[in-house]
C-alpha cells in the first residue's frame, strides 16, 4: 500500500534536493509542497497526507504553529538547520528530526522509521500530543543531539542544567549534554516543585540532592548526590531555609 506525503520546506534549493531523495522511496507519493506556513496549513488539512516532512523555520507561521491550525493529523518528520528546537519538536511525538544539511542514509533511516510506524499504525499523530506539548505545562522527556546521535532523555533522569555560555549543560544518568538553549528556556518548562534554581546559572532536580549545607549566614552549598558541590545564591539559599520543617 503506498502512503501519501507532504514536504513543506521555504528554501527552493533544499525542497527540490528532498523530493528527489524522496524518488528513491517507492511506497511513498509526494502529493504537494509549500514553502509557507499558512499554505502548509491550508495543502494538509485539503490532501490529508500520511506524513509530511516539515521545516520548523518558515514564512507567515512556523512549523509548531503549523500544527496548532492543523484539523488533519499526520505522522511528522521535522527537517530543520537548527537543533534549539528539539524540545519542542520531540514533545510533539515527531516521528524523527533531521537536522539541515542531512544526506540519503540519515533520511533512509528516518524513512525506514516513519514506513515501519505507518504500517503498523504507531506513528503518533504529532497534531493531538502538540497540542497539548506548545501549552505551558511540564516537559516529560526532551531529545538532545549528541554528535551525530539524537539521545532521548527523560526529564526525571536530569539530575541538574547548568548555564554554559549560549548553550545549558544538561547531566543525567552520569553523561553531560551540551543544548543550544538557555537555561532559562528549560526553567519555565520543567516542574517547579522538582526543578528549583539555586543559582543564575545552576538548575536543580531536589531528587538528586544528597543535602543542603550552610556556607555562611546567608548561602548554603547543595551538595548532589553525584557529588557535585553547588553555591546556591543568597536569595535561594533563603528560599530553601524557609522550605525546610
């Protein structure tokens, strides 16, 4: 059975490179293109492809918002030049997330990926779980490039973010990953009641804090169960003092 797809992409260069290295796929029909958010809106809710290959930076409405106006569900593989739209992205249930410039083999994968989930009726509609995911609510998992890896990560496993330049440096399970979003990006999504910032540019998870010791009278340190030793600021210090019963 051949499925149906979709490219929506505004470069004509690299719209035109996808569709012929989409030739090679032939259980998969690409029915249309756009090059602008609201003609994307407009060609998948009309045709109602299988998938669509959607760029995330694009003219009149990205490619999250894209998912927002859509009544059709596909299943989503985002093409994109940057990475510091993962988080969104993968909480949309993307089926995979090809970062600009990808070649054959890299979309061979993704397309062996998205042709085993369509024929099995497991590619998750990125519209319904979007919807929900652009909101303001806590993230549950976040995908991080690693090389030329994408590591799934669950947020229950970060053990602490700290700000790294332009970039956060995010440890979990022992392993340091390096995201092109600034620490306060992630604070806003994570649970408060679990995520606390003890520092500018120090975010904890109080799950993998061993203790909170004084440092003077008005900072403490937070001592992690990894063994990491974190000046907290005078006003979380504060803040944590009053927490505590």
């Amino acid at each position: 059975m051949k499925r149906t797809a979709v490219v929506v992409e505004d470069e004509p260069l690299a719209r035109k490179t996808l569709h012929v290295m989409l030739a090679d796929a032939d259980w998969l029909d690409v029915i249309g293109e756009a090059a602008d958010g609201l003609a994307a809106v407009e060609l998948i809710n009309a045709r109602k492809p299988d998938l669509v290959f959607l760029d995330i930076n694009l003219p009149e409405l990205s490619g999250l918002d894209v998912l927002k106006r859509l009544t059709h569900e596909p299943a989503v593989i985002f093409t994109t030049a940057h990475d510091r739209h993962a988080i969104a992205a993968f909480e949309l249930a993307a089926l995979d997330y090809l970062l600009k410039p990808f070649g054959r083999v890299r979309l061979q994968q993704a397309l062996a990926r998205a042709r085993e989930a369509l024929e099995q009726n497991e590619a998750r509609p990125a519209v319904a779980s979007g919807r929900a995911a652009l909101g303001t609510g806590p993230l549950e998992r976040i995908l991080i490039r690693d090389g030329g890896r994408i590591v799934p990560v669950a947020v229950r496993d970060i053990e602490r973010i700290e700000a790294d330049g332009d970039y956060a440096a995010v440890r979990a399970k022992g392993k340091t990953l390096l995201v092109n979003l600034p620490l306060g990006d992630f604070e806003s999504r994570l649970d408060p009641a679990r995520f606390v910032r003890v520092h500018r540019s120090h975010l904890v998870n109080l799950d993998f804090v061993e203790a909170i010791e004084p440092f003077d009278n008005s900072q403490s340190f937070v001592r992690m169960k990894d063994g990491a030793k974190i000046t907290a600021s005078r006003t979380a210090s504060k803040r944590l003092r009053d927490w505590a019963v």
